[in-house]
C-alpha cells in the first residue's frame, strides 16, 4: 500500500527545481508510505512521478517505486494489491515471456502484464484494489487508472498549464501556485449527503477517476485544460457495475442451499488471498454480520489463531466489544479490544480535516481511526467486512423504502406533501422521548434511538414524485438548502444529479436500484473513503474480501429472495453461512452499529470546539449563511430537535476551510 503523485509541466524547469516540486508533493504523502520514498523524473519533458511506499510484499528492494519495465518503455508508480498476481506470473510464463524478474512484487508482475498484454488486459487480469499512473516512452502518453470499486483514491486535474495528479488532494495542494476555487456543485452535494461524490472533486477542475476505468492522456495535449464533457469522453471501462447489476435474473437452477456453497467457495478463496502478505497481519472485528464472517472464514484458512481488533465505548447504547468479545473467544481468535475514554475519541476530532482533505461528514470517521490506531500497534495489514451491506441489501433503509413507495405512491402527491417536514425537525427530541418512554414501558419491543430521525426522513421521503426522489429523501440531510447555502452557491450548483442510473435496466425493482446506488455512491464515495482515508493515516493496509469483484458478480446473478427477505432483512446467505461457525445466541444480538454520540458531545465536551467554529469568522461562511448555522445551533443547544448530522456536516467543512484555505 502506497501514495502515489506526479505532474506534467509545460514550464521549463531543470531537474533540480523538478525534484523540488515533487519531494514536497511527495512528502505530503508519508503516512501512506512510510517505509520509502522514490522519484523519476524527465527533465526534457518536465515530468515527474512520485511515489511513497508502505512495504507489504517483497520488502526488499526489488519492490521500490517508480518501477520501470525490463523492456525500458512502462514507467509505473502504483499504490494498492493485487491479489491473483501469482496467477498472472504463471500467465507470463506460459506465454514464453523470458523474463527475469528482480522480485516478488506484485507491482513488477503487474508492469510486464502490461508491457506483454497492454494496460486494457492487464487490468482485466487483475483482480485488487489499485491506482496507478503509467508513462508510456513509446508512445508519449500518461494513463490513469482505479481499480472496479474504487477502494483507492486517484484525484487528478490542471494547475494553470500543469497536469498533476495524486492520491490525496493535500499533495495537490502542495503544488505551487495551486489555485483553490471551491466548487459549488461539490459542495451543494456534500452539505446533502455528508461527502463528494465522484467524478468531482471541493476544487473546480480536480477530479476523481471513477472507479473500473482507465484515461490515456497523449502528452501533446496535457496542457489543453479541457472540460469535464471532454475528459469524460476519453474515460474507458475495464469493468462496467452496470452490466453486473444488469444480470440480475429471478431464476436459477440452485437452490439456496447450493448458491450458499459456492459463495462460501468464492468467498474462502477471496479472504485466503487477501491474506498473502510478507507483513503481520489481522482484521477488524465489529461483532456484525460482516466482519465475524470475515474473521470466521480467515481463522478457518489460517494456520495460527487471526490476530482481531475492537474498540468499546463505555455507553451500552452504543457499544459493540462484549459482542466482539464472545465472537472472538467462540472463533479462538487473538483478541485486543480497547476501551476509549470520550476525552481520546473526540480529542482526535481536530486532525480529521486533515486526515480527510475534503470536506467528510460521516461520524463513524472517528471510530474507524481509532481502531485504525489500535491495530497498527501490532499489525501492517488489516481485513474488514466492508461491502456485506451494500452486497446484499443489508441497510434497513433499503426494504423500509422500498415498502414505503408501495403503499404511497397510490395516494395523490398533492395529499403526501401536506405535512411539512422542515417544521417537525423542531419536535424531533419530543418525538424520540415519547417514543422511548413506551419503549421502556414495553408497549414497544424495538427500542431505536434514531426513530424521530427517521420519523422526520419518513415525511420529507412522503413528498417524493419517484423512487429515486423517495430514497433521497431517505438519505439527504434536513438541512434547509434555500437558508443555508448563500444565494452564488444556489445559482452556481445546478440540480442534484446524485442518482445517476445510467446503463442499468429499466427492469430493475426499486430494492434493486438501491443497492446499485450504495454501490455505486454510498459506498464508493463514503464508505471505502473513511476507511481508506482513517487506516492510511495509522499507514495500515484495510483489505475487503466481501468485494471482491467475482464475488459481486456471483450475488447479482442470484434471484433477490436469495439476499433479502421482507421478514428478516438482507445478508440471508451470509447468515445462514455463519452459523456454520458461530452460535444463534451470538448471531441474534442486536447490533448497534459503528457509531458514537455525537449529539451529546457537541453539548458537552465538544461544545467549545463546535461554538468557536461556528462563531469565528470562517472563510467558509462566504458559501453558507452564518445566521442559518447559528440558528440551528442554538436549537440543538436548547433540545429544539435534533440536528447533529446537520451540525456535524457544516462543522467539517468549516474546519476544513480553517485547515486548508
């Protein structure tokens, strides 16, 4: 696991002021590569390419970055694993490529793939998570490219005349002369949905390379400063979501119990080769679904006990250890679960800007650096349960929407609309103690802590003309777009183009559509980037069996009742797979999930932190209304509803514009 940077100037430099621009691009990315560093550059054509290095397999030298290729032509920086690369070693041999390789590296095995096949092939080959940046000699040109589910970050764009491009925005930044105009668009986007969603970028003209694609920059035209219409143009899939999704049939000859044995299958061969790795390695254990299947299938391939990792808090309501706890004792892993005082979980709160770079609003952030920290004490490369969600309809929102547009969308539009949304937020804590008094009465057997929240979401869902609208009202903050965001942003966003649908079939059901959403939005853009962005800053590798790409195209193929049923939710296979290894009493504890109070502690020991942000005269209030911000605010304060996710969403982009502009 790496950072990768680099640029193409049109500006006549030697090599020394080159390497200059990149060794302060490049340092930006140390936590990401901590073990070394390396550069290439070209001098006659001004550029350079820069790479940090975590060492994860072949430690020696063999393995440094920029790589070049033995026929002299591929210069590679790379930043991620590919995981069948043994495979694709056997694959140039039997080809009778006479080659003698320096290492063991995944990255050199990867670079003659593409110096044998072509980038296309070799990136159909590989099966992983990467980003990489290759210069063609021959050819003169610079390819981009991002593994099928975007797990690691590729940012690039123009500064002036300048080509850069990086794994994280910051080393961009570093950049001289970096010209930092904010896009409205992005951040109308993330001031709805607490992230930025690709292909944008905060910076006009920055922008992330979707995921499953390549682009082929020829040099001549590096300095055009095209569009995004016209870079949009010259992307090329390797691997199209869409058409997985599109091979989603209600018929098959399996029966459940035949398509459970060859996800097991499947699934034993992703988690085994995730575990290749010449580092210490572990995995993440939350006590849900996802991540005790992960850890059972790897303490049954591994030969010693799987070295897991927990973090606890002391509110019942919100912590998950004990469930880990019994998960780990049953399994006979080696456990480490650590229980965080709130003075050191929200301590942290302040380095998030910079561990994010843009603005990032998901609260579980700070749990996920906090375990982050825990297992890098002991381990280099951790594996998580990231994507069981998102695989097979796990969020309850997804049949809670889908139930919810059946029953609505026969009532008038007119008569859905008639409750206004924006005035119930004001009663949301009055909702939530009713609710939790006949809760604790035992009229009511589920007690949920975000029923008024949902409560409010339901209403604003109501007002909804179709499914897509429907779920964003599910998903969207409360926030009062027309109050909040000063009158330039509103002119300058243009409309909310989240749910993008393109090349999916109109046969899709809605429950469908939603989980293509998450996959592609949801998790892409929020999940895989707080985790990304949380373990790199600890410089530990998060590995995700459960995404693996064969894994996903095998769960589409498969009849929807094989994932989701309306009695018991999401994840039926990966359920019934899991009592193979654990207990029922275990599987049926309530799961709390991976969150923690953020509503308390921005009345209490954040309480000054948030006030001197929202206060202060921030730069960032040249984009959003001061007045509207305080006035929420004082709500939350007083227990007028409650508006931590509101609060959360603009404190992170007002921190993040203290940090960086």
């Amino acid at each position: 696991m790496c950072g990768i940077t680099g640029f193409i100037s049109d500006k006549r430099a030697n090599q020394s002021e080159l390497s200059g621009i990149i060794q302060k691009m490049n340092e930006c990315l140390t936590h990401r590569g901590p073990d070394a560093e390396g550069k290439w550059i070209n001098e006659r054509k001004g550029i350079a390419l820069g790479h940090r290095r975590l060492s994860i397999i072949d430690l020696s030298e063999a393995g440094r970055q920029p790589m070049v290729s033995q026929n002299g032509r591929y210069v590679i920086v790379y930043n991620g694993e590919i995981y069948n690369y043994r495979d694709i070693k056997k694959s140039l041999k039997s080809k009778n490529v006479q080659l003698n390789f320096r290492g063991h590296s995944d990255t050199e095995i990867f670079l003659e793939a593409t110096a044998c096949w072509g980038l296309e092939e070799a990136l159909k080959m590989a099966n992983g998570m990467f980003a990489l940046a290759l210069w063609d000699k021959q050819e003169e040109k610079l390819s981009l490219a991002r593994d099928r589910f975007g797990k690691k970050p590729l940012y690039f764009g123009w500064n002036g005349n300048q080509f850069i491009f990086s794994s994280e925005l910051k080393s961009i930044m570093a950049s001289p002369g970096f010209s930092n105009d904010i896009s409205p668009k992005s951040l109308f986007h993330y001031l709805n949905y607490k992230n930025i969603p690709t292909p944008l970028s905060i910076f006009h003209g920055i922008y992330k390379l979707p995921a499953g694609t390549y682009i082929d920059f020829a040099y001549s035209e590096l300095n055009k400063l095209p569009g995004w219409s016209k870079i949009k143009e010259k992307i090329i899939p390797f691997w199209k979501l869409a058409n997985s999704v599109n091979q989603k049939s209600e018929k098959t000859d399996l029966s459940f119990a035949g398509a459970c044995s060859k996800f097991r299958t499947l699934l034993r061969d992703s988690v085994d080769k995730r575990m290749i790795s010449d580092v210490p390695l572990g995995a993440f254990l939350s006590g849900g679904i996802d991540s005790s299947l992960v850890v059972s299938v790897m303490q049954e391939v591994s030969q010693l006990p799987v070295k897991t990792f927990t973090i606890g808090f002391n509110d019942d309501d919100y912590d998950e250890a004990s469930t880990a706890k019994s998960i780990a004792d049953t399994l006979g892993t080696e456990h480490t679960e650590h229980y965080i005082e709130e003075k050191n979980a929200y301590s942290i709160v302040p380095e998030l800007a910079s561990v994010y770079d843009e603005p990032f609003a998901d609260a579980s952030q700070i749990p996920t650096m906090l375990v982050s920290r825990l297992a890098k004490r002991d381990v280099t490369v951790v594996l998580s349960g990231d994507g069981g969600d998102e695989l097979m309809g796990g969020y309850s929102r997804h049949l809670f929407a889908n139930k919810l547009w059946k029953y609505s969308k026969n009532i008038p539009l007119a008569l859905r609309s008639m409750i206004p949304a924006t005035r119930l937020a004001n009663y949301e804590n009055v909702i939530q103690k009713i609710y939790d008094r006949f809760s604790k009465n035992g009229f009511i057997n589920k007690n949920h802590r975000q029923f008024a929240n949902k409560v409010i979401k339901t209403v604003t869902a109501l007002s909804a003309g179709s499914q897509e609208e429907l779920y964003a009202g599910i998903l969207k903050n409360k926030l009062n777009e027309q109050k909040l965001l000063q009158n330039t942003v509103i002119k300058a966003h243009g409309k909310d183009t989240a749910f993008d649908f393109e090349g999916v079939d109109d046969t899709l059901n809605m429950l469908e559509k939603m989980m293509f959403w998450d996959v592609k939005n949801y998790m892409m853009d929020d999940v895989l980037v707080k985790v990304d962005r949380a373990s790199m800053s600890a410089s530990l590798e998060a590995r995700s069996p459960l995404l693996d790409y064969r894994l996903f195209e095998y769960v589409w193929s498969l009849p929807t009742k094989y994932l989701v049923s309306n009695k018991t939710g999401g994840k039926l296979l990966m359920k019934a797979l899991l009592k193979e290894y654990l207990p029922g009493e275990i599987l049926n504890q309530p799961k709390s999930g991976f969150t923690i109070p953020i509503g308390q502690w921005l009345k209490g020991p954040l309480n000054n932190w948030a006030g001197n942000l929202i206060d202060s005269p921030n730069g960032g209030y040249h984009y959003i209304n001061k007045g509207y911000v305080q006035s929420i605010w004082q709500k939350h304060l007083q227990g007028i509803g409650n508006w931590q996710e509101e609060l959360w969403t603009v404190l992170m982009f007002l921190q993040w514009h203290n940090t960086y502009l």
